[in-house]
C-alpha cells in the first residue's frame, strides 16, 4: 500500500538523520549513469507514444537532465553549507545562522509528455537536498514507467526511492498522501484536484500547470525568422509540451504572411509526416479526438484552417499522427483560444498596437511561457516585464528552461513554486534558523524581574519616552 511505503520512508529518514555530502553526491552520480542507458531509454518513451523520434528525446529530454545533473554536481557542497544570518545590535555577539535540512519525504506526479525529464528533473533537486523520495508514474507510459520502477529501486532501495505504476485508484491515492512536499506537473484542472488533496494534510505543493503561452512579434522583426523559431518550438513533441506557444500574437495586416512563412517552415521542419519518423505522435485516442474537436468548433465559428501536411499522407487516430494545423481569422470565443491545446495547432491572431497585444494576454490565464520576437531588445525586456508569465524567452521559444541557473515554474494559474539548479534544492530544504548565544549577553537584562538595566536597554532600543506616564 502506498501509505505503507510512505511511512516506512519516513521512520527511516527519521532514524538515520539526512545524508551527508557524499551519499548525495554518490545518488547524483548514480542516477547520472543510470540516464547513460540512452538507447534503452530512447526505445522505451518511443514505444510508449507510438513514434517519436530518437533525437527528439535525446535533446528534449536527455540532454536536459545531464545538464542539471553536471550543475548540481559541482555546486552541491555550497548549497549545503550554513550561511549567517544578521543579528540585531541589542543581541551581540551572538550569531545566527541559517541550515538547511532535507524536508523528508518528496512526492512527484510524472507527467506522460515528458515521462523522463518531468519525473527525474525535480527528483535531482530533491535528492540533492538530501531527501527520499516516492514517484507516481502516468499511466500512458507504461514501459517506461515499469522500467524507472525496476532500475531507480534496484538503485537506491525501495526505502529511498519508490516508483508506483498504476491505474486511476493510484492516481486517486497518491495526492492524498501526507508527504512532507508533492510536485505535480500538468494540467490546471488536475493540478486543482491534486491541490485540494494536498491541502488536506498541509502538504506543501509544486505545480507546473500550462496555462496560455503567448508568441507575441513586434513590428519590424523579420516574420520568416520569427516562424522559423516559433514552429520549431510549436512542433516538437508534436505540440505537446507546456511551454509550446499556444498562440501567436502578429501586427494587423501580417497574418497571411506569417500563415504562409509558417507552413513553409512546417514543411521544411517535417517534410515526411508518416514514413520518415521525425514526427511525434499523439498517444492516445482520446487526445486526439479532442485536438478533432478543437479544430471543428473554429471552423464552425468561421475559422481558416490551413493543414501542413507536403506529401499528402495518410494522418489518422489509429497511426496516431495529426498533421501541423495553423489557424487564422479565429475567434477569442473559439475553445482553440480558451484552452490549452496542448497539440500541434497554432492559432495565428492580429493585434494593432503594444496595448491590444498586451491586454489580450491578459485577458488569458497567466501562461507558463512568454516569447517575445522584437529586435528593439529594451521595447523586448518592456514587453517581458509588463506581462505575467512564468518564464520568459526573448527571440526564440523553449530554451530558457534548457538553463540550470534559471528557475522553472508557473504563476497564478500555470502554477506554484520554482525549481533547477539552486532554486531546486531551497524548493526541497527547510532552511533552519540557527541562534547560538555567547557567553555574555544583554538579553539577561530582559529576564525579571525588571530592573534599570531592562530600563537602560529599552531606552536605547526604543528610544526615549514620549507623552504622559
């Protein structure tokens, strides 16, 4: 039972105390050459989505986890160290200090898009701060999920780091758990469900949700240029990705030029859609037959539809392939702009000035992306800082979360809490406070009973009296 497997983590964490440098530094090493397997990890994720391509998930997902890896490797010892903490005049020369300690238990919730990195990128910065951990494999990944399970147990031990697979009564049970923090990536909708179970315990929750991420081109940038970058971010993983753009924002009278230096580049990214293996596929039936639907409410709203698909091939539910859509004269009123789509539709709107670009973003859930194409970089940076998002990047899509140093998490409704790099190991410490007295001290003037020198101290500290008494 889950909860059993829970408790038995927590006695042991709370027998042998947090693990020191080194058996942190050997976990990350260990885990580090477990992700070396790529060739069997690259079939496993393939398998499961039912085509996707070995390069794809060599740099979508690979790539990023050996870099956070490298990252928190070598600056592992700093973050543990304790750092002081200033202490107030009237309490020298005590010192203080902050420590920080691992929370305990850490919960994660995988996510199928990215099975590999949206699991073991928080679980670096978890291990790193010395915690143990339970993971919650998605069930549309079962390979992958049953191989994590059997290599990471056989790694570290069932009492350090546990895999679950399951059915929907797992995924029923596991938010509800008292973990000392849960992580979640995934939609807005589950993530509210997994809050509210959380909530239950005050259990402390990490979600990265979606929201609407907005491409936003400024008058001037070079729309070919802009298309390139935007469908290349937009396509891979077939637009399954939480930070794909959603939506792309162009200056009145641009949207025909835009559409068709898009499907140019669409055209250039995958000239194959079927038989060259390049192109992701959507997993499951029903994910399809939602982006379906999708589709038909703009079209019945008036909406242009313009397909990508250069040879013509045959993309349907059962080879799992739906061709690169882009959408033009679409409505705000259309499901297209009201939820994420979370697939490989881009709707294309016009905007006539900053202040109608802007307050339509607004008017949209706070994304957990912003792109910003503009090659005046101080009306860019403006642009950035005047719109909610969780992570922003300027003149190219996705690669502001390919950064250690950068944190990765939403705002308001894409998410709570941040981690990568540093930001992933303070996400899953407790940072103690630590006051250490001296030897002599000014805060015995302050026991009673009270005399003139709690007098004397209070004078100073407060300054003199005013007013009656």
């Amino acid at each position: 039972m889950p909860q059993d497997l829970l408790a038995g983590q927590q006695a042991r964490f709370r027998l042998l105390g947090p693990p020191g440098y080194a058996e942190r530094r050997d976990a990350l090493d260990a885990l580090a050459e477990l992700l070396a397997r790529r060739g069997e990890l690259v079939e496993l994720i393939a398998t499961d989505f039912g085509g996707r391509a070995a390069r794809e998930i060599e740099i979508l997902e690979l790539c990023p986890l050996h870099s956070e890896l490298r990252y928190a490797r070598r600056h592992l010892r700093g973050w543990m160290r304790s750092r002081p903490a200033a202490t107030t005049w009237p309490f020298w020369p005590a010192r203080a200090r902050l420590v920080p300690r691992p929370l305990g238990v850490v919960g994660i919730i995988g996510a199928w898009n990215y099975p590999l990195l949206l699991t073991v990128l928080p679980m670096i910065g978890a291990l790193a701060a010395g915690n143990s951990l339970m993971l919650k494999m998605p069930r549309l990944v079962p390979r992958t999920g049953a191989w994590l399970q059997r290599e990471l147990e056989a790694l570290f031990g069932r009492e350090r780091v546990a895999v679950l697979n399951g059915g929907a009564e797992l995924s029923k049970i596991f938010p509800t758990l008292d973990f000392d923090h849960l992580v979640f990536s995934g939609s807005t909708r589950t993530g509210r469900v997994v809050a509210r179970a959380a909530a239950r315990n005050l259990v402390p929750v990490t979600l990265s949700l979606s929201g609407k991420t907005p491409a936003v081109v400024a008058p001037g940038y070079p729309l070919a240029k802009a298309a390139r970058r935007i469908m290349a971010g937009k396509l891979l993983n077939a637009g399954q990705t939480c930070i794909a753009p959603d939506y792309v924002l162009v200056p009145e009278g641009l949207v025909d030029s835009f559409v068709e230096a898009a499907a140019a580049t669409a055209s250039a990214l995958y000239p194959g859609l079927v038989a060259r293996g390049d192109y992701t596929r959507i997993p499951s039936s029903m994910l399809y037959a939602r982006l379906d639907a999708l589709l038909e409410d703009a079209r019945r709203q008036g909406a242009r539809i313009r397909v990508i698909n250069p040879l013509g091939e045959p993309c349907t539910v059962e080879n799992g392939v739906f061709a690169p859509v882009l959408v033009s004269n679409v409505t705000e009123q259309a499901k297209l702009m009201q939820e994420e789509i979370f697939g490989p539709i881009l709707p294309v709107l016009p905007y006539a000035d900053d202040a109608a670009a802007a307050a339509l973003v607004a008017r949209h859930p706070d994304p957990l992306a912003l792109y910003v194409f503009d090659e005046d970089r101080a009306r860019a940076r403006r642009t950035v800082s005047g719109l909610r998002a969780g992570g922003a990047s300027i003149n190219d899509t996705l690669f502001h979360v390919a950064q250690p140093g950068l944190p990765f998490g939403g705002i308001g409704g894409s998410g709570i809490g941040q981690y990568r790099g540093e930001h992933g190991f303070r996400r899953f410490s407790h940072y103690q406070g630590v006051f250490e007295q001296s030897r002599w001290t000014a805060t015995d003037w302050v026991r009673p009973p009270y005399g003139s020198r709690a007098k004397l101290l209070m004078r100073l500290v407060l300054g003199r009296k005013r007013g009656p008494g």
